[in-house]
C-alpha cells in the first residue's frame, strides 16, 4: 500500500511533524510538507496554475492513501491546509484527468491541537471532501502535545489508529 502524508503546519517541525514523525516511525509513507511549497488561494481564472500545487497533486494521486495531517487553528483545519483544499478544485476544472484519479483512493485526517478535546465537526470537511471526489474515507485521529512531546496516551491513540488503518486497508497491505 503507498501512504502519503501531508503535513499542512505553519511549521515544518512543530507538534503536528512530531506526531507525523511518530506515526512515521510505525508506517511506511512518504511526506509532503505544505509549508515548503508555494501554494497560492483558489484563483477562478487559474492565473496560479504554474504555482506548485499541480506539480504537487500529480505525484499525490499515485498514493493509494493519503493522510492529512493539521494542526487545529481555531477549532479547524490550517489555513496551508484549507488553501490546499480550495486549490483540488482545480483538479475538477483545469485538470479533470488528475482529479479522476483521486476516485478509488483512500483518504484518513489527523489534527494536532494543545489539548485532548477534539472541536465538534473538526473532521466533517475531511470526510464530506473524500466523498465528493469518490475517495473512501478510512478515519481520524485527534492529537495534541501539551508541553515538548506527546503523552503516552497520545502514543497509544497513534498506534491504535496505524491498526485500524492497516484492518480497513488490508487488501492493500505490501
Ligand atoms: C493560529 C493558531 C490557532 C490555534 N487555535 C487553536 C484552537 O482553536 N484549539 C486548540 O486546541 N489549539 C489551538 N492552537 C494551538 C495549536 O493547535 C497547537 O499548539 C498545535 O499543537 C500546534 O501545532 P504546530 O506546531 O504544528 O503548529 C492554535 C495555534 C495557533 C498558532
């Protein structure tokens, strides 16, 4: 199974990589981290087309799961992320082949915030967004680190998450 990552923090070694990092540690995926391309806002006349975005969503679509990973900004996902989002618009307008190739996959989300509670409806974009482009949503995660790193319970939420992702997704197992 290709497992993609994609790292949608405002920085690109803050608590939301640790958590990727760790789940790295367990998982076999590749990373992308959305804070060292330039990804401009959704443009109706597509003047960004040349920005990295396209580039990026090409090698995105050869993933059979793709993880978002975000840190909570006021009870929602990133901006970077929400950018990222607006922008797969383009894959239905400008670039329909690349967009048809996200019908089939899988997606999973993981937040980071500073405590255990998890906002109400934090992950309905996520999944309403899989099923509008034909990807079978498998799960979430919420996550936080309260001081320099996660908890042993955020350990274990990870490591429970990494098995229900390889039960949903067993057929594709390498
Ligand atoms: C702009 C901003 C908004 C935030 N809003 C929230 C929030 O609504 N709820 C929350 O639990 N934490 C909030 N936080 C804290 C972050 O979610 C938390 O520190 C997170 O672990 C940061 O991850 P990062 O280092 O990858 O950015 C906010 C932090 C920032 C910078």
């Amino acid at each position: 199974m290709k497992t993609i990552i994609i790292q949608g923090s405002s920085r690109s070694n803050g608590n939301t990589s640790k958590i990727v990092g760790i789940l790295r540690e367990r998982m076999k995926c590749e990373l992308i981290d959305l804070n060292s391309y330039l990804i401009s806002q959704y443009n109706y006349e597509h003047k960004n087309r040349n920005d990295d975005f396209l580039k990026l969503m090409r090698k995105i679509v050869e993933y059979d799961l793709i993880i978002f990973a975000t840190p909570v900004y006021w009870y929602s996902m990133s901006g970077l992320m929400k950018t990222f989002f607006d922008r797969v618009t383009d894959c239905l307008k400008i670039e329909k082949e690349t967009g048809r190739k996200l019908r089939g996959k899988y997606m999973a989300a993981i937040s980071c915030g500073s405590d255990g509670i998890e906002t109400e409806g934090f992950f309905v974009p996520f999944k309403n967004s899989a099923e509008y482009l034909g990807m079978t949503y498998v799960g979430n995660l919420h996550t936080w680190i309260e001081s320099d790193s996660p908890t042993e319970n955020v350990l274990k939420l990870i490591a429970a998450f990494k098995r229900k992702l390889e039960e949903g997704m067993g057929h594709l197992l390498d």
